[in-house]
C-alpha cells in the first residue's frame, strides 16, 4: 500500500504487504538486517452496522498506546500487488473526514471518541499483534536514500503477514520506492504478484464472514 502521512506534510509510505516463509528472519539479517525491536499491540476496528467506511475504502482504527488513525483511498495511479492510502493521525482531521465519508455536520473537530456514538461507529474488531520491526540499507543505494523497514506480525488468531516499507517525500519518488521494495521482496523469496490480505481481511473472513462478504461485493482490499 501507498500511504501519505497528514502530519508530515506529504510524506508517503509505500507499502507491500507478503506471506513470511521459513528463515525469513535469518534471510533479512543476511541482507544486513537490523532488528528494531519486538513489541505487541492491540487494534480495534470501528465502522457502522453496514460498513460505510470500509465498502467506501476508508478504515478507521485505535492501536492501543499509539491513538486514531484513519486510512484514505489514494491516487498516485500505479498497478501492482499493492494499495495506496493516505494516512490520518491528528483527531480533529479524522473527524473531519469521518464526517464527510458519512454525510455528518456539525459534531466539530473534537476527539474521535466522542463522535462514534452520533456517527454509528461501532467495534467491528479487536486483536492483539505480535510485531518484530527490521531496517535495512536497500543494496547501493547512497546514505540519504531512505532505509527500507520491514514488519513481520502475527496476530492472536494465528494469521502471520509481513509489511516492506519505504518513505519518501513526494508523489514523484514512488515508483523508485516501489521498485525497491519489489526488489527486496523478491530477494525475500515474496512471489512476484502475490498479494497479501491484511490482518483486519482475515479477521473479518475467520469471525464475521457475513462482513467479510459484504466487502467482497465492493473490492479485494487488502488493508489491515
């Protein structure tokens, strides 16, 4: 996935989402892996009865010790096994932009908390991730090029995805971003087009299948 940062003026995340194999941790150090760290976390998914935000590609999650964050659709245009979102951290811009997704007026630009209830947002899902974060140096590239990061997860329901990751400055530089992730991908073992669900997708499918084929009816995402 694509995703733009609000709080840092345009900055993107350019994201692919794989399945880890076997070893995928002593692969990465023999690329010059550097382990970040280790940390667990719990998600909670909120959205209406109908799924208003996600049939409309926006998701809406609180990660436990880190706040609100709402996901856009993006538009840089690019085909590929991955998705493109911009990336809402500061509360009174995802209320605002709540709002609008839901046809809502006048609950101004409080805390998110407080408007789930007048918007209809409900828990849709909650669980708990095991994460181990890596970065690395992309081969030849010079010192001011970004570095790439990796996140391997597993959730408490036994679902396990890993994320490349690149973050770039502008429009502009994401393909070249894309192209290295790729690269790194392929010399992860990642299979060319395969292309990932995302935790919340395989959470849905295992425990709200009716969900789950309620968002099958709108698109394939695979955001988590």
């Amino acid at each position: 996935m694509i995703l733009a940062d609000s709080m840092a003026q345009g900055l993107i995340e350019v994201e692919r989402k794989f399945i880890p194999g076997p070893g995928i941790e002593e692969r990465l150090q023999e690329l010059g892996g550097i382990l970040e760290h280790r940390i667990t976390f719990r998600d909670t998914y909120y959205d209406t009865p109908e799924l208003s935000l996600m049939r409309s590609n926006h998701w809406l999650r609180h990660r436990e010790g880190s706040g609100w964050e709402l996901k856009c659709p993006g538009a840089s245009g690019i085909s590929g096994p991955h998705t493109e979102y911009k990336e809402l951290t500061s509360e009174p811009a995802v209320v605002a932009q709540l709002c609008e997704v839901l046809g809502a007026k006048g609950l101004g630009d409080g805390s998110v908390a407080a408007v789930l209830g007048p918007l209809g947002l409900q828990e849709v899902a909650s669980f708990v991730t095991k994460r181990s974060s890596w970065k690395l140096v992309f081969p030849g590239v010079n010192e001011e090029e970004p570095m790439l990061k990796v996140d391997l997860d597993t959730a408490d329901f036994g679902y396990a995805v890993g994320e490349v990751e690149a973050l770039v400055q502008k429009e502009a530089e994401v393909p070249t971003a894309l192209k290295k992730i790729n690269s790194l991908s392929s010399m992860l073992g990642v299979p060319a087009q395969e292309r990932a669900p995302g935790k919340l997708i395989v959470y849905l499918q295992h425990f709200r299948p009716q969900d789950y084929r309620r968002l099958l009816e709108v698109n394939s995402s695979t955001e988590d």
